[in-house]
C-alpha cells in the first residue's frame, strides 16, 4: 500500500524499483496491478505520527530466489510512500532461470 494522494510517476517508480530489483537478482517479474485509491477498514499510523486513512494498492508477482525477497523487503521499508507491504510464497515457477539483465531498462524500449 501507497500513501493516498500520491503521482501516478511515483507510484510507477515504486514498481519499477522493486521489478529492477528482482531482474537485477536474476527473477522474472510476471505481473504488476495497480488497484487504485481505497478507503482502509482502520486508520494507519506512520512512524512519523502521521494519520493514514487511504492508501494505493499495487500488486507485483515475481519468482525469484529467496534471498531476493530479503532486498525487495528492505526497499520496501526504506522507501517513506509505502505505507504497508506483504511477501507471500506462492508456488508459481518450478524453476527459475538465470537470465542476464541488461543495467539500462531502456534496452527493453529497442524491442
């Protein structure tokens, strides 16, 4: 969950970075949702006191070696428009490939 009232460019650069992330680690990102704004069943509390009572909802389904998890779990924390966040295993891939990323996603663009 995103703090409400945020640019849809910032939420666009949350996504990316956890997706960069699990590229970089060598996963493969399947899907990213965005669910829009949604009225919480209960107020959030931030460290910084601040009162949360809406928040943007997005989804990224990756696969990705475990220790990926523990990197993405950081940026999460770390980054001050995510408000809330859940990792959950989901058998989704029986293997995942080592796949070579190149550093700018602007080589993606070319295709």
């Amino acid at each position: 969950m995103a703090r409400p009232l945020a640019a849809r460019k910032e939420l666009a650069e949350v996504a990316i970075r956890a997706g960069r992330t699990v590229l970089e680690s060598g996963g493969i990102v399947a899907d990213v949702k965005s669910y829009g704004e949604h009225t919480l069943a209960y107020t959030i509390r931030t460290a910084s006191g601040e009162k949360i009572r809406q928040a943007n909802f997005l989804e990224l389904k990756f696969a990705a070696a475990p220790e990926v998890l523990r990197s993405v779990e950081k940026d999460l924390r770390l980054d001050e428009r995510i408000v809330r966040w859940c990792l959950r295993r989901k058998p989704m891939m029986p293997y995942v490939p080592k796949v070579k990323v190149p550093k700018s996603p602007r080589a993606f663009e070319d295709e």
